[in-house]
C-alpha cells in the first residue's frame, strides 16, 4: 500500500480532488467525510473490543488452568 501511495504526485491528487468536486458537489463532501469518520471510529471501537474480549478469554483460561 505504501508503494501505491508513493507513485501518487500532485497532480494526480489535484485531478482525484477535482473529479470528487464535481462528483458529490461542496455540500456533500462534509456529510460523506463525516461518514467516513463515523465509520472509521465504529471499526477502532470494534477492534478494541476484540482486543478486549481476547485479553479476558486469555486471563479466564490461565486462572483455569491453576
């Protein structure tokens, strides 16, 4: 992905920008980068309380093993 991200120059970003201009309009842009926020803090909290979930089933099977 990092590679990806390094061929990507000024230019190709500005015609990316512009296309998503005309696309969704200015108004949209907010709504969908508001989304997006949403979206991207819903999955951190899902990965967390995975992590969380996991570290609790490890404590409950080690106290079960002693």
């Amino acid at each position: 992905m990092l590679l990806f991200l390094g061929s990507i120059g000024f230019q190709e970003i500005l015609v990316i920008a512009i296309i998503v201009l005309l696309l969704f309009g200015g108004k949209k842009i907010p709504e969908l980068m508001k989304g997006l926020g949403k979206g991207v803090k819903s999955f951190k909290e899902g990965m967390n309380g995975i992590d969380e979930s996991s570290e609790k089933t490890a404590e409950k099977n080690d106290s079960d093993k002693q």
